[in-house]
C-alpha cells in the first residue's frame, strides 16, 4: 500500500491538469483505493460556472466508473495558477457528501497537503459529520 506522501504527491501531479480559467484556482487530488489503486483527478471549469467540476469529484467519478467501489483516502492540494506555496484546500460539500456515499466516515480519510511531506489527516466524519446516506432513506 502507498504512503501518503506519494498520495500527496500524485495530487500534485493532478493539479498540473487542472482547467481553471475563470477561478485561476487549480485543485488536484488522488484517490486511493482499498486495492491499492490510485485514481487522479483535477477542477474543470465551465464558462457556465455552476457546470464546473471539482478535483474530488473527477477523482471518484473516475474510479467509480473504472469499477472500484471501496476507497481508503484521498489527498487534496489545491492553490492559484502561479502560487509557489499552497494552504491546506478542504473539500467543498458536495464533494463530501459524493465522498460520503462510497467512504466509511469512520475510516476513510482526507490528506490535505501544503507540500509533498506538510500535510494534515483527517477522517472523513471529522470533516463531515451527518452525511445523507442510503440507510436515511429506509428509516
Ligand atoms: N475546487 C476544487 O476542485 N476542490 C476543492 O476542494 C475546492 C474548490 C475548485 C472549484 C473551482 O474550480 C475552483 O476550485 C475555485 O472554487
């Protein structure tokens, strides 16, 4: 299994890919999952803003539709265009909850990263607590 600093360092390489031409912010992040692969993903805007994506979300749609279902952490860096040193970019809400439906609160965890060796580890339950999940709707 990776350690997160190549998990961080995949979410790195994702920002590279990022399309931002209206924030100038580039996110990247990388999701690992339970089988050891590692899934990228990056923001693609939209010059209708609401139809912009997020790096998380590109990260587990990919997977999910690669197959994987089972997800262990993912790792996030984000900053604008020119930044040289980065702040920790939490997910947005609705990345959490997309997160929320294939990911154990309890264990799954978010790696946000300033560099490839700063980073901070939190579970997802942390981050988001009360996420709507399938077992709301059959109460
Ligand atoms: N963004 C992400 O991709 N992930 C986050 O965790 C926060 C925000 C993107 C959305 C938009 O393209 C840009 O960053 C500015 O909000």
């Amino acid at each position: 299994m990776i350690e997160y600093k190549e998990l961080v360092r995949r979410a790195f390489t994702a920002r590279k890919k990022a399309y931002a031409p209206y924030s100038d912010f580039q996110v990247g992040a990388a999701l690992l999952c339970e089988d050891g692969r590692v899934y990228e993903g990056c923001n693609i805007e939209n010059a209708a803003f609401g139809v912009s994506q997020c790096a998380e979300r590109t990260a587990l749609f990919t997977a999910v539709c690669e197959g994987e279902r089972s997800f262990t952490a993912i790792a996030v860096v984000g900053g604008r265009r020119e930044a040289e040193t980065f702040e920790l970019c939490p997910p947005c809400g609705i990345c959490r909850q997309a997160l929320t439906e294939f990911c154990d609160p309890d264990v799954f965890e978010v790696v946000l990263a300033r560099t490839e060796t700063d980073y901070q580890v939190y579970k997802l339950k942390e981050v988001f607590p009360l996420g709507f999940t399938q077992k709301d709707m059959s109460r």
